[in-house]
C-alpha cells in the first residue's frame, strides 16, 4: 500500500538565473545537445544544463520572456525502456502547479459573477458536513480553512464526488477556519468541487474550456489520468524505490487529486499558460494581481498567495512567484516561476529523482545571481578499487545493521535500525521540523489517537492482517520533509514503512511496505566513498572499510559496523 500526495514546495529562483537565458539580438542559435533534441537556448546555460544531464538529470526546460521563446531545451531519456528522448515536445505531470489552475478557475468564476471569494463554502455546498463549511473560499485558496490530512488513501484510489465530499467533511480540523496555516491537497479538491457547483459543469470540462485554451486556441496540455487526455509524448517517470511511475490507464473516479493534482502539459505549454495568466490574457488584470498579491505570510520573506508562493524582493533583489509539484506514483517533478518585473517565466520538469527540477535550479541559482562560474556538478568516481570485496552485511554495536552491494561501479548501503539510520543519514536542517517531534506524530497516528489514525490503522489492517505493535525504525530527514520509519507487527511478522507528516499529524506521504532507507556512494578517491549527489542536497557523509570493518564518517565523528557476513 502506498499514500502518494502531491507535493509542493517553493523554488528558490534568481533573477540572474533567468538573465541568463538572453540570448541577444539575433535570438538562440538552434543546437544540438548531448542527448536531447534540438534545443533553442544560450550557448552557456546549454552548457551548464547538459553538464547536469551527463550527471542525471533527465527533463525538459522552457524559459520566455514577454511571451518570446528564450530557451527551449530537453535531456535525458523520456523512456529509458526503448531508449527514446526527452523533447521539448514530451509532456509531463504538473503535480502540485495544478493548483494553480484550480486557483484561477475560481477567480474565472468570480468575474462571471457566479462566485465570491468570502462565500461560506457550507452555502455552496450545503451537502458538505464539519467544520471547513464555515470555510469561505478565499480560505481554502490559501490554505487557511483548518482542513488536515488526506480525504483519499492515495492518488490511485478510485474516489467519486459524493465520497471526495462526505471524507472532507469528516477530516478532523486543525484549527477553526482562519485561525492558522496548513498546506492542505483537500482545501484544492473542496475548491475542484466548488468549480463544479458553480459553473453548472464538471470541473475537467470547465478548466479545459474556460482555463487550457491559449491565447490563439491551442490548448495547454490536459489531465494525465483520463479526459481530456494529455495529448503527446509522456515521460516515463522513475521513483526513488528504482521503480517505473504511472504513465495513464487508471480508469477513475479521480476525486482523489481532483483540483489539488492530475494536470500534464509540455514546458513550453505550462510557460505560455503562465505568461498568458499574469498578463492579462486568461483572466482579467485585477484577477491576475489579485493572484499574485500575497496573502498568508509564510515567513522568511514567502507569502502563500491562490494557488502560488511569492517571494519578497528583498530576497533576491526583485519579487517573483514560484509554485513546484512532484512525488507520487508518476515520478514526475515540476517547476515554475514568474518574475513580474521582467515579464519573464521558467518552467522545468524531471522524470528522473537523482536530479530534480528543483535541485537542478538551487545549483546553478546562486552563481548566476553572482555572475561567478556555472557550478558543475560533484566529480567523477576516482578508484574504487576490489568493490566485490566489500560487499556484504556490517552491524554496530549497538544492534543496528547495513548491508552493502555494489552495481555500475557504485556502492548501495541500506540501514537497518535507528541507531543504523541515524549514522547514514544524520538530522539535516530540515524545513519540516523537529524530528523527534515527527517521530512522536507518527506514533500517534499509528496508535490511533486521532480520527485520521484511526482510520489509517483500519487501511493498515485490511492489507496487512491484525495489527500489533508499532516500533520505531529511523528517520531521515531532507529539504522540506520528514521521514520516519517504523516497524509494524502484522499478525506474526513484521512489516516496514515510513510516514510524512506535518506539524498536525496529517499524513502527507507514506508507504507500507517500504524498503530500508538506502543511500548509493561512487568512490572519491584514498579508499573513500561519497554519496551519488550531484547537486549537494544529500546527506553529508563519507564511507570507508577498514580491517572488515564499515566505517560511516560525518561531522559529528564516526559509526563503525563490523562485518558479520
């Protein structure tokens, strides 16, 4: 069983980054780029783009500037099964960024006077039973409606209207509406629903008729699971567990991620949709600005806004928005900024998790800002030496375990165990909170201490059998989430997972069962290994093996293993 819910997460873009794409009066000469197709983009952002390519980032990037195609580029693999490439043609889901589309219909229905943003969301929907009906709509769109957790058991749950409305209305509030802040994918979907009742018309048929026709009449992308279907090329995803992601097929109800997920389009699409939004020409001016003026302070300089994140100029010398959508069981991730002041836009996606649209933007960000070098990614492996040798399993002193194998030239070490989880991938500065205090949500979940848990402990019994008791495994903490790993006793045998929560105890992503949490290392040379990271964004440790013995360095000292078979 796996939980899969969009995620988003607001991107760090530069100005400078942008800049960087100008390709002077003449425009970007057409080339051609190691693995992709014909791109269109300056000579050195190509450069630095196919560098991360050779390092594994596998995607698609559209940049414009007041509606003008600046850079238009494509690496990697869209299909690695057949070999086939990425284009500027492929198409990808948007995950998250589809909230933005959910946003804007909302706003669309406003200046047809069918609709209020302080309309009480009981008074449209007056089937809709809890707390969220005091919601009003202007709440749900900026994730203030005190609705916590998820109304379906994954992406791929088949889920009607009816049901989708009667399980957000049983979700267990956080707060009274407006009284504080959480991200929530059901405030997108009640909005999705909301669309519906108030155009008279489904929400796919509306969006697809009101918000994904172009200016010029072509029409930006359509939904990944059925209709309007997503014309094109699909990249094929691939998870973190080595996985294939889904690429169509499900046959629906799709209310699950109705309204918070579901979008597909090329980059070049969703770059022209968002210039098209911001300039007046999907929805009127005011309805653009009202979209883009921030609204529920997120602190550090980020405002939550309909449907985006903006970012104050002070941060990086000129406001912008951004929004990011990713993870599930598509293996997709997007990105997507606007920059106002320059009328410029960005829109990149990746099937491939080692480097993410994300990750590969935060890398080359800050030089570009500071018109230093283009940072390249970590070096090639330099002399692993016999890896057959090391091959096998060490455990700690303290119980814990790793078992070590080896592929390609690399490494592969999974950690069993706390005390093992901890040494491999050691508390970062996380985004998402304390662990500790992670670890003490998910226990509370699980002991079903909560509505939601309650609920997730009778999922857990129907795939699994009767529940025992439930141990924690480890946590590994990265960017903006959380993971926190246990063991559950299912009948007689046990059984590993790991959830995501947030600060509410909600779930926001799990898998059940799980395989332990591993981390691949190439050698770095005097009989070291590092971790496959290109972009920096991973645990910071080092391997080495000595006298039979796995030893995991980092900057708080050193955990040896020794070898046991």
């Amino acid at each position: 069983m796996r939980k899969s819910f969009p995620a988003i997460t607001a991107v760090v873009l530069t100005t400078a980054t942008l800049a960087a794409c100008g390709a002077g009066p003449d425009g970007p000469r057409p080339r051609q780029a190691a693995g992709t197709a014909a791109t269109r983009c300056d000579h050195r952002l190509d450069t630095a783009f196919g560098a991360w390519a050779r390092a594994g980032f596998s995607g698609s990037i559209a940049i414009l500037k007041g509606g003008r195609v600046e850079c238009l580029a494509a690496y990697g693999t869209a299909d690695d099964a057949t070999g086939r490439p990425n284009t500027p043609e492929t198409v990808f889901s948007i995950g998250s960024v589809t909230k933005a589309f959910t946003a804007a219909a909302v706003f669309a229905l406003v200046e047809e006077g069918r609709l209020s943003l302080d309309d009480r969301v009981g008074r449209i929907l007056p089937e809709l039973d809890g707390a969220v009906a005091k919601a009003t709509v202007r709440q749900l769109l900026l994730h203030t409606s005190g609705l916590n957790g998820s109304h379906g058991d994954g992406d791929y749950e088949p889920l009607d209207r009816d049901a989708a409305l009667a399980a957000i209305g049983a979700l267990e509030p956080a707060f009274k509406p407006g009284g504080g802040y959480l991200y929530s994918n059901a405030g997108y979907t009640l909005l999705a629903l909301i669309v519906e009742k108030a155009s008279g018309r489904s929400f796919r048929a509306y969006l697809a008729a009101r918000l994904l026709r172009l200016p010029g009449g072509r029409v930006a992308g359509g939904f990944w699971e059925g209709e309007p279907a997503v014309a094109g090329p699909r990249a094929i995803g691939r998870l973190d567990n080595g996985t294939t992601g889904r690429s169509g097929g499900f046959g629906g109800p799709y209310w699950a991620t109705e309204g918070n997920g579901g979008l597909a389009m090329t980059m070049r699409d969703l770059a022209t949709w968002t210039h098209a939004l911001f300039t007046g020409r999907l929805l009127s001016r005011g309805s653009a600005e009202a979209i883009g003026r921030p609204g529920r302070d997120l602190g550090g300089g980020r405002s939550e806004t309909p449907g985006w994140v903006a970012f104050e100029k002070s941060l990086f010398g000129e406001p912008f928005l951004a929004a990011a959508g990713g993870g599930g069981d598509v293996g997709h991730n997007t990105t997507v900024a606007w920059i106002p002041g320059q009328e410029r836009v960005v829109a990149i996606s990746a099937n491939a998790p080692k480097v993410s649209a994300e990750d590969l933007l935060r890398a080359v960000g800050p030089a570009l800002l500071t018109g230093g070098p283009l940072p390249t990614p970590t070096g090639a492996a330099r002399g692993g030496g016999d890896l057959a040798a090391i091959v096998g399993s060490y455990e700690l002193e303290t119980g814990g375990s790793f078992d070590v194998s080896t592929a390609a030239g690399k490494v592969t070490v999974s950690a069993t165990g706390p005390d093992a989880v901890t040494a491999l991938f050691p508390p970062s500065g996380s985004t998402a909170g304390d662990p500790r205090g992670h670890d003490e949500r998910v226990l509370a979940l699980l002991a079903g201490r909560t509505r939601e848990g309650r609920k997730e402990r009778a999922s857990l019994a129907a795939a699994l059998g009767p529940l025992g008791g439930v141990t924690l495994a480890g946590t590994v903490t990265g960017g903006s989430e959380v993971r926190t790993y246990v063991t559950i006793t299912a009948g007689t045998r046990p059984v590993l997972g790991w959830y995501a929560v947030n600060e509410r105890g909600g779930v926001e992503a799990a898998e059940v069962p799980a395989k332990p949490p591993e981390l691949t290392f190439v050698a770095s040379g005097d009989g070291r290994y590092r971790p496959d990271d290109p972009a920096g964004t991973g645990p910071r440790v080092s391997l080495s093996f000595r006298d039979r013995n796995l030893v995991v360095s980092r900057a708080d000292g050193e955990s040896t293993a020794r070898r046991t078979g």
